[in-house]
C-alpha cells in the first residue's frame, strides 16, 4: 500500500487513466478515544463508496477496493499514525494513495473515473506553500515555506546560485577587440561600455535561473514568489516563462545580506494579501486574459485545450458539479453517456498533469454559474 505525503501529487496524476477512482475524505482528529468512532464513520463511507459504483461504474467490481479498504480498518498503527484533522484516501483496484490534510472538512465520497483531488487542492492553497526565489543582480538563494514552517533551501551544485559560477570567470565589460589587416590595418569593434557588458551578463545569467526555476517549479508545484529590486524583478519577468512565478505577488526589495528571520518577515505582506485576495487576484487574470480572448467560461469549451495542455490556470469553484465525462483521448461529447463523471474534477487532473495551475474559490465569487474558468497559454 502506497502512502504519499500531501505535497506530492505527481504519482497520482500519473495514473489518472488507471480508474475508476474512490475519494474518501475522513476526519481523523486526533483523539484517541475516538478511535472506534472514526472506524464507524469510515465503515459507513465504504458503504456510500460501494453504492456510488454500483451506480456510476456497474461493470466493476467493489471487491478489490473492499479489500484494501478492510485491511485500513482493521490496522491500529494507520488509525494511530493518521491523526490530523483530515485523511484523504484515494483508491483504484490496485492501491490505496494516502493525504494528511491539515483543515478538516465534511467526511464525502466521490466516486470519478480520475481521482477527485479538489479539496486536497483547497487544503494546500489554504496553507499557502510557497518557494521563494531571493535574487540578487549575480546571485540567488531559495527558501521555501511547508506547513507554516519557513526554511532555506540547500540547492545542489549544479543550481545557478551566482553569475560568476555560471557564466565562468571570463570579464567582458570594458574591453576593447580588434584586429589587423594588411590592407585596412587595424580594425576596433565590439566596444561596450561595462554598464553594457554588465547588463549582458546578467540578462545571461537571468536565462540560466529562469530555466532552472522552471523545472525546480514544475517538481514543487508550488507558487514562485520573487523577492529582489524592481530593475532585478523587471529583466528577470522579461525572460521568465514559469507558470508559477506569481504575477501578483511580489517583494520589490533586495534580499542582499538580509536573515532568514528578516526574509521571512518580508513575506509576511503577500501571505495576507494571498489570504484576503486571492479570488479577486484570479479573477482580475480572468478578466486580462478574457481581453485578450484567451479565457473560457464554458466547461464542455474546455476539454480540447485541457487535453492538448494549452490550459494555464484552471478557476474552480469550491462545490462545483457539471456532469460530463473528459475522456482520454479522442473528444465524442455526442456518444450517450450512462454515469457522467464530474466535469469539473476530470478537468482538474488533466491541467495538473499538463503542468497547469488550479486554484479554488467559493462559488458566490465566481463571475459565472459554469463552475470553472480558463486561461489559455495561447
């Protein structure tokens, strides 16, 4: 039996195409006595789980989640070890995949082809883990927050954590190149000035850390918060093509010689505006790129640009149901469907597998009654 820490939804959008999928959403305060309890409660969500494919899937067999399900009831450590507020379990017929959530929500069983993953989704933004990127004119450095804790990042040898290692030792600014010829004699030419050469190698060096944070970004998936001068923060935007650098939040002030401590206390600004704002950041992305006719509204529009990976950021309202089935591979929205899944959900684990962004936010603050919005990458 697998069990995946929360942060880690990689393996499970691997196989996404391996379902049908059962979602159990338990909470497991951590109250001993409760122990009995909570068994109860989750006997009682095995048996919702077992009617919702009967009827959404009646061609497949409950027996091998039964199975799985039986040997997490009976083990004491697993009730002993998973005492959050929250225990996601999320099931094919192959294997259990484990989350320790760190809100309690309502206990809920969603029974989807793709694994319904919103409300760890939710549980994850309401946290706010971030990365974020100190960077200097010739250097970086990274820090990361997890679960409110707030820590520097050891990056390995390879990452591009000055100009100089990057680049090499050479100095360009300032010279002076010639050459010679017999019949026009000397001839000058390549003269920068050192501000010029600077700004040369720093752009270079630019393209090499945005490169680099691009990737470090897709394995995190965690918003990129940039913390450096607003001359710094401009190049660097302008060679950026990270999807989770936040366009919204940001620290216009160099991290030069400052403390994890005095870091740290920097970022106190954007986790409140994270917190009180983020629909209204989301939706005014929705409206700039509405402008631009790279936005959607309509769920069903969104299937072909969801599977072809040319969605950016998915807009998710909290509770939102659309029933619809987004297959695979090939799109026959007019073939009859039984069971539909929830829409929704299976556009959630296609834009995260395509290297998309998702964000949730309550349904009163959706400028649509569609359940979801789109930003296009083009």
């Amino acid at each position: 039996m697998d069990t995946m820490v929360k942060n880690d939804l990689t393996q499970l959008m691997a196989q996404r195409d391996a379902g049908p999928f059962i979602a159990i959403y338990l909470n497991t305060a951590a109250v001993l006595n409760d122990l009995n309890r909570q068994r109860l409660e989750f006997k009682q969500l095995v048996n919702d789980a077992r009617t919702q494919l009967a009827q959404r899937f009646p061609s497949v067999s409950f027996q091998p989640f039964r199975e799985q399900f039986e040997r997490l009831i009976g083990d004491n450590d697993f009730w002993l070890q998973h005492t959050g507020p929250q225990t996601s379990l999320i099931a094919n017929e192959q294997q259990v995949m484990i989350f320790d959530l760190q809100y309690p929500t309502d206990n809920q069983v969603i029974v989807n082809s793709m694994p319904a993953i919103r409300p760890i989704l939710a549980d994850r933004q309401h946290e706010f883990d971030f990365d974020l990127l100190a960077l200097n004119e010739d250097s970086l450095m990274m820090y990361q927050q997890r679960q409110g804790n707030f820590t520097i990042v050891d990056l390995p040898s390879e990452a591009p954590t000055t100009l100089q290692a990057t680049l090499g030792t050479e100095k360009r600014g300032g010279d002076l190149n010639f050459n010679s010829s017999p019949v026009h004699g000397v001839n000058y030419h390549g003269h920068n000035a050192k501000a010029e050469e600077r700004e040369i190698d720093q752009k270079n060096y630019y393209q090499q850390v945005a490169q680099y944070m691009q990737d470090y970004s897709q394995t995190t998936q965690r918003p990129l918060i940039l913390m450096g001068l607003p001359h710094n923060q401009s190049l660097f935007r302008q060679i950026n093509k990270n999807p989770y650098l936040s366009e919204y939040l940001s620290i216009p002030k160099s991290p030069k010689n400052l403390s994890l401590g005095a870091i740290q206390t920097a970022t106190e600004a954007i986790q409140t505006k994270w917190h009180t704002q983020l629909a209204d950041i989301m939706l005014d992305r929705y409206d700039k790129a509405q402008s631009k006719q790279l936005a959607l509204s309509d769920p069903f529009g969104m299937i072909k640009p969801a599977l072809s990976g040319r969605i950016e950021m998915l807009i998710v309202a909290s509770s939102a149901n659309v029933a619809g089935t987004l297959p695979s591979t090939e799109v026959l929205l007019d073939d009859p469907i039984a069971q539909p899944d929830n829409l929704i959900d299976d556009l959630v684990d296609v834009v995260m597998a395509k290297n998309g962004q998702v964000r949730i936010i309550p349904a009163d603050k959706m400028p649509t009654d569609t359940g979801a919005l789109a930003l296009l990458r083009y």
